[in-house]
C-alpha cells in the first residue's frame, strides 16, 4: 500500500516560515478556550528521568477544530549547557485526523520556546493588570527571551525589565540583546529579591527541581502583581504560594498528575484553569490589588496549535524536506 510522504522539518526551516508572535498568542488563547469548552483530548504527559532532574516528555494532543493531532517528545536537561547544547530538544510528530497517518516531523524547540511565551503573555492577557509597566525575570534563557517578546503583545504599558540570572555573562548578554530588540530599559539585577521587588509581573524560568530550595518570599511580591511560574515550584516558597489571592495553573489534570510523581508537594488549592478562564467560565482578574499566580507547566494543545498553522504554512511555502515512509 502507498503511504504519503510526511514534511520534514529543521528547526531552521520552522524558522524561515517567519510565523509571527502575534498568531502564535492568538492561536495558543483559542486552544485554550476550546480546552475551556471541553473540545480537546490531552492526557496528563508521562515521562522518563534518565537523569537527577532531567525529563523526556511525550505530549500528546487533539484539537478537532483545528484538525490538528500529534505527539511532542521533548527533553529537558539542565546539565547540558556544560556540553554547549540546548536545555531544550525535541521532535513533534503531526498526525491525519481521519487516518493517523503520520504528515509531518519537526523540530520542536521554537515552537515550545514560542508557544512558552505565548501562553504567560495570553495568562498576563486575563491575569495581570492592564497597566503593568515592570517585569521581573529570573533565568535569561530562551524562555526569558520569548516571554519578554510576547508579553510586550500584550502589555502596552510594559517598559521596564528586572532581570536576574545566576551566570553573569548570560544576564549581561540578555540585557544587551533586548535592549537592542525591543528598546526597553532592562536593568540587571544581583539578587532573585531584585527580580522580583516592585514587579508588576514576574516570570521565573530558572531549572526545574524535584525536590526545590526555593527563595522567594512572600513579601517580596507586591500586591496587584502577577507571577507566572515556568519552573515549577523551584522558586517560589510555599507561603508566597499561599498568599496568592488567584492560583491558577494551564492544566489541572496535568498539575495533579505531577503531584502524584512527588511534585508540587505544598501547593494551595487551584483557583481555576486558564482554558476556564479564557472561555469566560471563571473570572480573571477582578481588582487592581489582587495577587495572582499562573503555574503554567507547558501543554500539548499549545504545540499542536502552533504546529499545525507552521505545517499548512510551510507546505504552501515549499519549506521542508518530504520524505518517504514506505
Ligand atoms: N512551563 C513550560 O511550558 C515550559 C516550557 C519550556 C521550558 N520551561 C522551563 O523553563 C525553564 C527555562 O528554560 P529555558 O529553555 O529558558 O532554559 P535555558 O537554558 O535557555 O535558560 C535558563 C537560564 O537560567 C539560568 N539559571 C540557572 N539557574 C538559575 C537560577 N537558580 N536562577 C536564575 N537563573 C538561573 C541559566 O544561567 C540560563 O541563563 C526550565 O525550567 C524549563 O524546563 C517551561
């Protein structure tokens, strides 16, 4: 029997289809409305631990709106830097709908550095204030780069950037790199309080640990703030947990999945998701001096949406390399 050829993707090739953070914010806060409406199938991710705090993940997901379906196997591995590789790796493979015959393979690392971001600017859409002028950013990676990048979508007002990072040539190179970009004032910082003190929002996207030492304290977090947390709960304390007014999370299934693996040992009670939020099931923010936190563990849905939109974009393109199953 014939089987179709399936779209090959590099990363360089995803990044040459030039795909945008304004439709990749769009498309990631419809995914999580028809999550809010119950439209979408995604399991809790099972993983792999080859290593002390290392993960391979697979992430599976079906948005039927979207005829979108598929699979990321992605790997998180902090030691990797002393190698020069990425923190980040993965592939993600697309899916027919109507066959499961597999259409497309690409590298995932945009698109979950993409897709990161796009998921706390569309949290900071419903969570944060309208008017928020400062951020905070703890880790100056990739994710500290696209969230920057997506938040400016979605902020106006944001104009200010705190910026902490434990290696001093990564911090000095962010602050060149986003000033240069974006033109804002970012200011390095020496100490996570720094990062975090008179922020409007803060997004933290240090190392994910199992079994965290966590410093932030409750009273470093200004009333009216918003917190997005990318790591877990590697660097927040529990009582700053707790005295979130909103604690809110991407997943509740998947929040409770990693509870049940050891993690998220001291955590408050989940005030809602963001697909309820988004869907207009459960309000967002309601006064200027509620504090709010979004734990966004990272989801599926967010990778097929963007995934599918670079497929469809890619073929009309003629990016890629097909190659042959059979
Ligand atoms: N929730 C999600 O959807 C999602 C998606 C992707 C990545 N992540 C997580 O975000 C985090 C960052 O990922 P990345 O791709 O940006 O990694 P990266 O390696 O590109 O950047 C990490 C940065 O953090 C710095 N760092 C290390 N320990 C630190 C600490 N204690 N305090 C401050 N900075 C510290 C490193 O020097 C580096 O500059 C990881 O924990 C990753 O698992 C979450």
């Amino acid at each position: 029997m014939n089987l179709p050829e399936i779209l090959y993707l590099s990363r360089r090739d995803i990044e040459n289809i030039g795909l945008s953070m304004k439709e990749i914010i769009n498309a990631v806060e419809n995914v999580f409305r028809e999550k809010g409406l119950g439209r979408t199938e995604m399991p809790p991710k099972p993983g792999i631990h080859p290593k002390k705090d290392a993960f391979i993940h697979a992430m599976p997901a079906y948005i039927p709106n979207l005829k979108a379906a598929g699979l990321k196997w992605v790997s998180g591995y902090p030691e990797n830097y002393k190698l020069g590789l990425p923190y980040i790796t993965g592939l993600l493979i697309l899916n027919d709908p109507e066959t499961g015959v597999p259409i497309s393979v690409m590298d995932c690392t945009w698109i979950t550095a993409k897709r990161t971001g796009a998921a706390t600017a569309v949290a900071a859409k419903y969570l944060a204030r309208k008017d928020s002028e400062t951020m905070g950013i703890l880790g100056c990676g990739v994710q500290g780069r696209s969230n920057l990048e997506a938040l400016l979508l979605v902020l106006k007002d944001l104009e200010n950037v705190k910026a902490y990072d434990i290696n001093k040539d990564n911090l000095q190179r962010y602050v060149d790199e986003m000033t240069k970009k974006y033109g804002v004032n970012v200011i390095p910082v020496d100490s996570p309080k720094g990062a975090v003190e008179e922020c409007d929002v803060v997004v933290t996207a240090g190392p994910i640990r199992k079994h965290p030492n966590p410093v932030i304290e409750a009273s470093w977090f200004s009333d009216g703030g918003f917190a997005c947390a990318l790591d877990f709960d590697s660097y927040w304390k529990p009582k700053a947990m707790h005295s979130m007014d909103k604690f809110c999370t991407d997943d509740v299934n998947q929040l409770m999945y990693y509870k049940s693996e050891g993690y998220f040992s001291d955590i408050p009670k989940i005030y809602a998701d963001l697909g309820e939020i988004v869907a207009n099931k459960k309000k967002g923010r309601e006064t200027d001096e509620e504090r709010i936190m979004a734990m966004n563990l990272g989801l599926a849905i967010e990778d097929m949406a963007t995934a599918i939109m670079i497929y469809e974009k890619a073929k009309k393109m003629g990016i890629g390399t097909w190659l042959p199953l059979n």
